[in-house]
C-alpha cells in the first residue's frame, strides 16, 4: 500500500470541507445535507474530503435494508481528491471512516452511496471498498447547460426562484437548454452492521459491462479493458 499507509483521516469543518469539495470534485458543487466531513491528510495537509450526509429522499431507500429506522443510514454524497495521494488512498480513506462511523455512531447501520458513470466513473473505489452493487439506471436527472455547468433536477434550487415560474428543477433546466448526459448511475450500499439484510438483488459485477454503463473518470471502458 505505500505511502498511503501514512494518511490521516479526521473529521474536518464543513467550511474547510466544502471549499476542498468544489475546487476538486468533478460536479464543483457541495451537498446541501452533508453534516458529517472527514479530511484526508499526508504530509501536514489537507489532498482528500469525503462528506457523508442523510440521504436526499430518504423515504425512497430505507426500504433497501431490512427494518431500516429513519437514522440507520448515512449516504457518501461526495468523495474528492487530489492528485498528490498516492495509489489506494481512496479505499484506504473510505474504510477508515467506515470504522470511525461505527465507533462514534454505532446506531447507522449502513451506508449508500451511487456512482455516475455519465460523468465519471463506475464505482471502481466503491468495489474495492466492499460495496455491494444493487443498481444500474440509466441517467434521467444530470443535466449540462450551454455554459458547461452540470446541473441535477433533483437537487438544482434554481427553479425555486422567482424567475422559474413554479416550474420543476427539469423544466427549468430545460428552459434554459441544458440538455440531458447520457450514462448510468450505479448504486452501492456497505453494511457496516453485517446483521443486517440487504432486500433488493445484489448485482454481479459482470452486470456493469454486461449492460454497458463501464465508465473511468467520464470516458466509456469496459471494466475488463481496464484490468492487468
């Protein structure tokens, strides 16, 4: 493992977190809910964030574990580093807030989190991780506008404005000519409490290239062309 046996993980103010987050994640952009922020640190500073936080429409994923309660879960909703760490950084970093996650909060029972593969990658962190993969869908809300930015229907506040009329995040983006990304989102779930029961499939992770949704950092490869 290297070098990346040398990094630092620890819980790190949302104002430190987010300002790291939109300078290097690849949507720019923080989550709103992020409440819970970890920092990833080699040589005295700061080359990594990931930021966990209630899952955007909770009711819409509690049921994918068994006699999941309303705070059993916990979803990884941005993970961002830079170039400086070295190879596995990422996994390494994931498991030792996964461990920091049970001992300080031991009633979260289980973490989701998903992939978009339109914008770039499958998941690879993920699945080193432990993750198990429970869903491949096609993209239906990530937008980009004519001036490049990239926006989520689900997510984007701008059509709460005034000027939106009423309308949805989608007919707002929409109107403003963003148009869809084409590509998947994969979603991962980790059970940090092993009692627990998973109660949708659990997919191969053949199925990525099977279906074609292999993706590495926004450009479309199978995930055996990316094998040794």
């Amino acid at each position: 493992m290297g070098r990346a046996k040398e990094i630092k993980v620890k819980v790190i103010p949302a104002k430190i977190a987010n300002v790291f987050v939109k300078k290097h994640h690849y949507s720019g952009k923080v989550v709103p809910n992020s409440k819970l922020h970890f920092g990833a640190f080699l040589d005295g500073k700061l080359h990594g964030v990931m930021s966990y936080g209630s899952p955007m429409v909770k009711k819409n994923v509690i049921h994918f574990v068994e006699d999941t309660k309303w705070n059993d879960v916990i979803e990884l909703n941005r993970m961002a580093f830079d170039d400086y760490l070295p190879k596995n950084s990422e996994s390494r970093c994931i498991s030792i807030t996964i461990k920091l996650i049970k001992k300080n909060a031991p009633h979260i029972k289980w973490i989701l989190s998903f992939s978009d593969g339109n914008l770039c990658g499958d998941g690879t962190i993920y699945r080193a991780s432990g993750f198990k993969l429970i869903g491949i869908n096609r993209n239906t809300s990530t937008y980009q506008l004519p001036n490049g930015e990239v926006v989520c229907s689900l997510t984007s506040s701008a059509h709460r404005t005034k000027q939106s009329g009423g309308k949805s995040g989608t007919q707002w983006i929409k109107g403003q000519g963003g148009k869809k990304l084409e590509g998947f989102q994969l979603r991962y779930i980790y059970l940090i409490d092993k009692s627990c029961k998973i109660t949708v499939p659990i997919l191969p992770f053949s199925k990525i290239d099977e279906i074609g949704a292999g993706m590495y950092k926004g450009e479309k490869i199978t995930r055996a062309e990316r094998r040794p």
